[in-house]
C-alpha cells in the first residue's frame, strides 16, 4: 500500500496519465537504443531527466515505483518496468534484487499463454520485457550480431540504409522492436473486433514476407548462415514480390551497391521509389540521399529535401537530421537555423547519433541556438555512447579544454585512444601530440612520431605539420630535412596556416629544398594576408631588401606595422631602425626610440642592443652611458647562457660583443671561437664574419682559402655581404682561382639589387653600390657616382661609408684633398664604432692633420681599437710581442709605435699591412702613403719599396685622370 505521505504529494495528480506516459515514453527509448553496452545507464540517465522535467516536482524514484506497484494492473502493464528499477536501483542500491527483476520480466512474457485478448499496454508492457530479458541473458550475442550487420554501413551520415529490423508475434499482430509501432498497436485494436479474421490473414503474409526479408538479412551478414550475397539478393527479391517494402527497399540497396547482382543505380531508384511510395521510411530516406547525391539519377536538392520532409513527418530519425543539414546548409530550401536546430532536436530525441552530435556542435558555436557548453557536452556524450567516432573525439576535446565540464586530460587521452584506434585522424594527431608533451599520459616521443605518422597517412594537416616539426628539429625521430620539407608541403597543400609559413621558410633557409627567394615570398605572403604575424613580418623584410620580389619600402613599412600591431618584436625593431635611417619613412629618432624600447620589452635582444646604443649615443632620447650599460651587460649575460646552448644567433653575439669590446674587453681570440660556434651551427652572419677574420687574420692565423670558403658558405644562404667579398676573390683570384665570369656574374646581380635599394634610401645598400663604382665591379668605374653614393650613405649613418669618404678625402681619390673632412668623416665613422675610422682618428689626432694635436685623445682612440692588446704590451718584451699578436693586432701594434715620435720603422710596417691586406682592408694607396713617410724619414726599405711601386702608382693616378 502506499503511503499517506505519497497520497499527500499526489493529490489532485491524474497519476494514471502520468503512467501511461511514462510507459509508453519509456518504450519509445528503449527501441532506438543502438549503444546496448551502456543500455542501463542511457535509460537511467533518460528517467531522470523525464521526471525533471515534470510539472509536479514532488515526483522521485521511490514514488514511481510505487505507483506502479499498487496499481490495478502492475502485472499487466508496469511489471517489466518495475523489473527494471529492482534490477538495476536507480538511486537506492538497497532495492538492488535481480532475483526479483528476473520474476517479473518473465511473469510478463508468460501473460502471453494466460491471456486471451491484450491492449496497447500490455503489448508494449511485453516488447519491453523481451528487450530487457534479452539484455539480461544475452547481451553479448545481441552485440555481437549487431556489431556484423553495422560492419556493412559506413559511419558517416550520408548514406543509404538497409530495412533489417526483426519482428516479434503477439496474438497474430507483427511488432518492429526496432521501430516506433505504437500507433499501428492503437490502430489494429480499433479494428481487431471489426475485422479479426481479415487482419489475422493479412498479418500472417506479413510474416511470412519478413521472414524472407531476415533471412536474406542473415545471409547478407552472415548472421546464423554462411556469408552468401547472391542467396541474400534472392531472399530480397522473394519477399519484396510479396509486397515487402523493407525487402524492396534492400533490393534497391542491392542494386545500387552490386550485392549479389551487377550494380544498378537506375533500377535502385526504381526499388527505392516502389517502396517510398507505399510508405517505407528507410526508401524515402534513401531517394533523398539519392537526389542529393546525383546516385541513378539527377541530382535535385529541392526533391531530396521533399524526401526526407516526408521519412522525417513520420519521426524516422536518418530523415529527421537530414532535414536538419537541409535547412543548416540550405539544400533544397532556403537557410534556417531554427529549423535546422528544431530538426536536430527531433532526431536526437529519436535516439539519433549523427543529430545529437550535429546538436551538440550547434551548442558549442551558438549555432542557430543560445551557446551552451553544457547542453553541447550532453549531446556529445549521447552520441559516443553510441560509438560514433566523431562524437567521440569531440567529446575527448571537450574533457581536454573544458566545454561543459571540467578540464581532465586523463579522460581527453583515454577518449582520444579510443577513437584514434578506430581511425579518426584527428584523434590520432591529438593522441600523438598527447604523447609528445606528456599530457594525460606519460611522455612518449616514439608513440608521438607512431601516431602523428598514422594521422599524416589520414591526411590530418595538423599532423603532417607536427612532423614536419620533429624531423626537421630531430624530435622522436632522426634530423631530416627532406621528410620535413615534405611533410610540411602536405600540409600546406592543405592550406594548414603554420605549414604555409614554414614551407616559406624552407624555401628561404633551403631546408630539404633548395633555396628559393621567390617561392618563399609566395608563402610569406599567403601565410602573413591571414595574419601571420611573424610572417608578415618576414614578407615586410622581403620587401625591404627586395628578396625574391621588387624593393617595395611602402609595402615593407605596411607589414611591418600589421606585425607589429600584432605584438611582433622584430617588427617593431625593423620599424625602429627604418625611423632611424628615414627608411620608407620620415627620420624620426624619437619613434625609432620608442619602437625600439616597445621591442624590448618583450625581450628582443637586438632591440635591446640598439636601445642601449641609443642611451649611449642620445638617439630618440637622452644620453645615459648607465643604462646602455645595464642594457649591453644583460644582453651580454644572457648571451653566454643561450651560446653555450647552442643557440647560434646567441653565439654570433656573443662574438660580436667580444669583436667590439661590449661589456668586456675586445678580444679577437674568443670573438674567432664564437663565430666559428655559430659558424658550425649553419649561422650564414658567422660564416661570413668567420671568413672576414681569416680574410685579415683577425684573431686567427691569415687564410684566404679558408675566407673564400666561409664567404661561399655564407653566400649560398643569400646573405649579400657575402656574395660581394666572393665576388671580390673570384675576380682577383683570392683563396681560388680566378674567375672573372663567376665575379661578373655576382657582380652583375648585386649591382641590379644595389641599385634598387639604393634609390630607396637604404645606407648599406647605398654604401655597396657606392663601392661598385668605386672598383668598377658589375659596372665602368666611375669615382663621381661613389662618391656620391658614399655621401648618401654617409648621410643615412652607415660607418663604412664614412671611413671611405674620409679616405677619399684623405688621398684626394675622386675629390679635391681636404684634410679637415677627412678628419670630420673619420670622427663620424669612429663614432659608430669602425675600428679602421678610430686607427685613423687617433693617427689624426698625434699628428695634428686636420685637427689640433692632440696625442691623449689619439692614443686613447688607440687604446680603445686595441682592448686586450694592451695587456699583452704589458705582460711581453718587444721582442716577444709580435709573437703573440694575429694580424690585425699588429697593426694596432704598429699605429702605437708609429705616434712614438713618427717611428720610421713603424710607418714602414703600416704601409706593408696595407699593401699585403694583414689585419686591415687592402689599400695600395694608403700602403703608398706610408711607405712615402717612412721613406722621407730616410728608411732604406722604405724608399726601395717606392721605386718597385712608383711606376704602378703613377699609372693609377693616370686611370683615375681619364
């Protein structure tokens, strides 16, 4: 008996109605149920949320129950549902009896034998019974078969069905336990009394032709039978004669597929027609599909949209989310997205997978619905309990960033697993980047490499990118260039983001292709107009200096300001330096500044070099030596720690700082080893300066073979520096053969790139073309455009510039000699830190020319080029010294013996570093000059270096007059 309590909280409640409601809802699960290893907690899950959402919210677990059973026909109607809570305990595990469960699904089926007559109650109150005794005993039989048809259908939507659904035989009348047959239950009992006789014999044909139709179902899977198609497409054929509309439907299935008959899309669409036609929902969905897809006949949206309208009226769920992508993606009718979703929502309450997964993306994006994280974690969750692979991924992403749960990346992996095991590329790209960093799982860069080659294999872009990743940085696998390369071509080719950039930088870095300035350009710029933001700043550099496009400073400063909004740091150095030299922009030292110290701030290293150069300097600011100081000793900590990790741009300066004496004294020697670290490291600015030391001997034994090596080195990476001084030694046979075409030929590109870049106001560049004519290389000599070109560069800052100017100056090459602008030139150039301008200066200095004398400001500019020379003065005799010093330290040595009173002999020894290009750049007129005051002091060597060199002098003076 209930209790008065119970009474109490139902009062005024039609309690009966909510019975049969429940009842008949309860059926309506059970039937579309695929997912039968979790049959026990989707219905547990459903009873729960059918009784939330009822008006009386008094009504619980242990209330239903015993409504049920103190009802008059608990035996008749409830008992299997009754069997159900005692079997399994929805929230009470106390009331657990399976014992008692069992009783009461088989006291159900035995009313079969006791009772005469049934009502659509106790018809339904059986079929339930049948699933859950089933289910009891044999569960892993039903999987089984179950699993053998589904092997035959593919995963995705789209595609065509079978009508395979078998029939149980209550009292004469043929229920689908598959189907939702309530209303032809109702219907056939308005009529039973009328009609019994015409009814029973009709439903008897009705038998017999779905027998046919399952049989031809067991020989088509091999269900109970040996696997036979050609018996299935028989059994089909037999049946569909007797009127089956399910077998008319799998003999156009048949057809169309070539099973046990030659395919036959046009006959399918007859089949599928003649059964459409009578009423078969599977048919109706199946032309739809067949509209859609132009399968046997034309394609025609707006029929396969009436279709599917007409499957899915009738609540058949395929129909339904079909109907829903209809209106989603407008095919056949206009665009509605409330539709879509109210269609979804039919289809998914009807059990569907494909529309609880395509309603739980809907959720996520808000699509056509109030976003809802919560409700979109439901519907995945309902989807892969299921087993549909796509919802189980999706619902592995929601456990790994935390959509409508709580972030567990143990969970994400194990969902991940599951699907990537079943073939879903994403999941195994996501299985294999779980393994790589060790989330949700141990660390496993062998399972990595496994699995992102499986989701690559799949076509996952993400996944040929990551592998491209670990090939070209030897992650997990051995260093390969070339699968990198490939790799990330796929990816690209799939226009993946990432890929495209680096594919860019393949073809710049010539990694596992060769270099392309061009191609790399291409991707750039593909990669930076979708807003890469270190692509376009890499596409602004391009333009810059025209690499692998037209100089295009307009363009550079407009992707360098779209990456540097973006928060780039090297495009915000790039911009400060274009500020600072009028590059494509008004000269502006303050943005230049300011643009510098944004860069710095977030860590760029060499915008912190040139900020603290314009502390140091007053540039866009006020001068302040204490924090250039800070900025250059931070810099210079952090490059030892990055230089012994093998960075190689750290490396390169840390040996610059070593080079120029920042925040530590100059030392040619350790400069030489950082250069060559990098240098090893494939750093084409080390190779290039390694080449430029063993060009001088600086800090190095003299090696010309060795300079024109690293300069080739450097070269083929397309660093310009280098292409100019290699140029120079096949032209004049330094370090190899000479081989004036191969000069000619760079000369001549240089000279192309020069005169572009020149024109758009860059100092570098303008410097380089300045010394083509200069040389006569690529081009007629031509001292008047030089000199002009020397002087714009000179204007834009660069030091080179300055230093020739004051040399031009200095030995009247191609203007009038003024020694007041040499020393003015000079200055400028030692101010930016040119070692050869401060020799210069200082010998300015001691001997007065072009300024007063001044010999404390000239040996300290000495001091200053010498650094750690100066304790080798102090720690060696004379005789010893030379012993211990690289080529370019003796020159310093020799300019400190020459300010002692003129040294005739130091003069002597300046002339031949010279002349012979030791330790300094080679320069036959200033080796003259010097040789000149050496010999006036009546040095003998002097003066017979004179006369082998008189003659060659005087005709370069008569070069330069024509």
């Amino acid at each position: 008996m209930m209790s008065s309590v119970t009474f109490d909280i139902l009062k005024d409640y039609d309690y009966e109605i909510f019975l049969k409601g429940f009842l008949k809802d309860f059926y309506r699960q059970i039937i579309k149920i695929e997912d039968y290893t979790n049959y026990d907690n989707i219905l547990k899950d459903w009873i729960k949320e059918f009784l939330n959402n009822q008006e009386n919210d008094k009504i619980n677990f242990e209330i239903i129950l015993k409504l049920m059973e103190n009802h008059k026909e608990n035996e008749n109607w409830f008992s299997s549902l009754i069997g159900f809570f005692y079997e399994f305990g929805m929230n009470d595990s106390n009331i657990i009896d399976k014992n008692k469960s069992l009783k009461l699904y088989l006291l159900t089926i035995n009313n079969i034998n006791n009772n005469s007559t049934f009502n659509t109650y106790q018809l339904i109150n059986i079929i339930i019974a049948k699933y859950l005794l089933s289910l009891y005993y044999y569960k892993d039989i039903i999987l089984y078969k179950r699993n053998m048809i589904s092997k035959g259908f593919s995963c995705l939507e789209n595609v065509q069905v079978m009508s395979y659904n078998h029939y149980e035989t209550f009292n004469g009348l043929e229920i689908s336990i598959c189907k939702d047959e309530i209303n032809t239950i109702e219907k056939y009992f308005e009529s039973f009394y009328d009609s019994f006789n015409k009814n029973q014999i009709y439903y008897i044909k009705k038998k017999e032709s779905e027998k046919l139709n399952d049989l031809g179902c067991c020989y088509q899977y091999g269900i109970g039978k040996i696997k036979d198609e050609y018996k299935a497409f028989e059994y089909y054929l037999k049946s569909a004669k007797g009127g089956n509309l399910g077998a008319q439907n799998n003999l156009g299935y048949c057809y169309q597929n070539g099973i046990g008959i030659i395919k036959d899309e046009k006959k399918a669409i007859e089949l599928y027609l003649k059964a459409a036609n009578g009423g078969n929902l599977d048919a109706q969905y199946n032309l739809g599909i067949c509209y859609q897809n132009g399968i046997g006949i034309n394609r025609d949206n707006k029929k396969a949209f009436e279709w599917y309208f007409k499957s899915a009226k009738e609540e058949y769920s395929p129909a339904q989310n079909m109907l829903g992508k209809c209106y989603y993606n407008e095919i056949g009718t206009e665009k509605d997205l409330k539709k879509a979703i109210c269609w979804y929502k039919k289809s998914a309450e009807n059990g569907n997978k494909f529309a609880q997964y395509n309603l739980g993306n809907c959720y996520k994006d808000g699509i056509g619905i109030e976003k809802n994280e919560i409700k979109a974690f439901k519907y995945y969750k309902n989807s892969a309990n299921q087993k549909y692979l796509y919802a189980q991924f999706q619902l592995g992403s929601c456990y790994d960033i935390g959509i409508g749960i709580e972030i567990n990346k143990t969970k994400a992996f194990e969902l991940y697993e599951d699907a990537a095991e079943k073939g879903h590329s994403n999941a195994q790209f996501k299985l294999g980047y779980f393994y790589e960093f060790g989330i949700g799982t141990e660390k496993d860069l062998g399972k990595a490499i496994y699995w992102y080659e499986k989701a690559a294999e799949g076509g996952d872009k993400i996944a040929q990118h990551n592998l491209g990743q670990c090939y070209r940085i030897g992650k997990g696998v051995d260093k390969d260039n070339d699968k990198a390369f490939e790799n990330y071509k796929k990816s690209a080719d799939q226009e993946y983001l990432e890929s495209q950039f680096q594919l860019g930088c393949c073809y710049y870095c010539g990694i596992g292709t060769e270099i392309n300035m061009t191609k790399s350009f291409e991707f750039w710029k593909i990669a930076a107009e979708k807003g890469h933001n270190i692509a376009q700043c890499n596409l602004g550099m391009l333009y810059e200096y025209g690499r692998g496009t037209e100089i295009d400073l307009e363009k550079a400063i407009y992707w360098y300001k779209k990456a540097s909004d973006g928060g780039n740091s090297n495009a915000q150095c790039f911009l400060g330096q274009c500020y600072k030299n009028g590059k494509g922009v008004v000269k502006d030292n303050i943005m230049a500044f300011e643009y510098y110290k944004k860069s710095t701030e977030q860590g760029n290293k060499r915008a912190q070099f040139l900020l603290g150069d314009c502390y140091d300097k007053g540039i866009g600011t006020e001068t302040n030596k204490t924090k250039a100081n800070e900025l250059y000793n931070s810099l210079f900590d952090l490059y030892i720690k990055e230089a012994e990790n093998e960075k190689n741009d750290a490396q390169l300066c840390l040996g610059n700082f070593y080079y120029l004496g920042y925040c530590t004294e100059r030392d040619y020697y350790e400069a030489v080893y950082w250069f060559n670290r990098a240098a090893e490291n494939g750093n084409e600015v080390a190779q290039f300066c390694l080449g430029c030391c063993y060009m001088l001997g600086t800090g190095i034994e003299k090696n010309e073979i060795k300079a024109f090596e690293y300069y080739k080195k450097s070269a083929e990476k397309e660093y310009l520096d280098a292409k100019l001084n290699l140029a120079v030694c096949y032209f004049k046979g330094i370090g190899t053969e000479v081989n004036k075409a191969k000069a000619n030929e760079l000369f001549e590109k240089l000279y192309n790139l020069y005169e572009k870049a020149a024109v758009n106001e860059d100092g570098v560049m303008q410097y380089c073309f300045g010394y083509l004519f200069y040389k006569g290389y690529g081009t007629k000599k031509d001292l008047d455009k030089s000199i002009y070109w020397y002087q714009k560069a000179a204007e834009n800052g660069n030091e080179f510039a300055q230093y020739f100017l004051g040399e031009c100056y200095e030995l009247g090459i191609g203007v009038n000699k003024d020694e007041v602008k040499a020393f003015e030139f000079y200055k400028k150039s030692a101010e930016n830190r040119f070692d050869e301008a401060k020799f210069m200066l200082g010998y300015y200095y001691i001997n007065g020319i072009g300024t007063e004398i001044n010999k404390e400001k000239g040996f300290e500019l000495y001091n200053d080029a010498v650094g750690k020379i100066k304790n080798i003065f102090d720690d060696y005799g004379n005789d010893e010294i030379l012993d211990n010093l690289d080529e370019t330290s003796k020159v310093y040595y020799w300019y400190n013996k020459a300010a002692e009173d003129d040294n005739k002999y130091a003069l002597y020894k300046l002339g031949e570093c010279y002349e012979l290009g030791k330790g300094v750049t080679f320069n036959e007129k200033r080796a003259f000059d010097f040789y000149k005051k050496s010999a006036d002091q009546g040095f003998l060597d002097a003066q017979s270096k004179l006369e082998h060199i008189h003659n060659k002098e005087f005709q370069i003076n008569d070069e330069e007059k024509a």
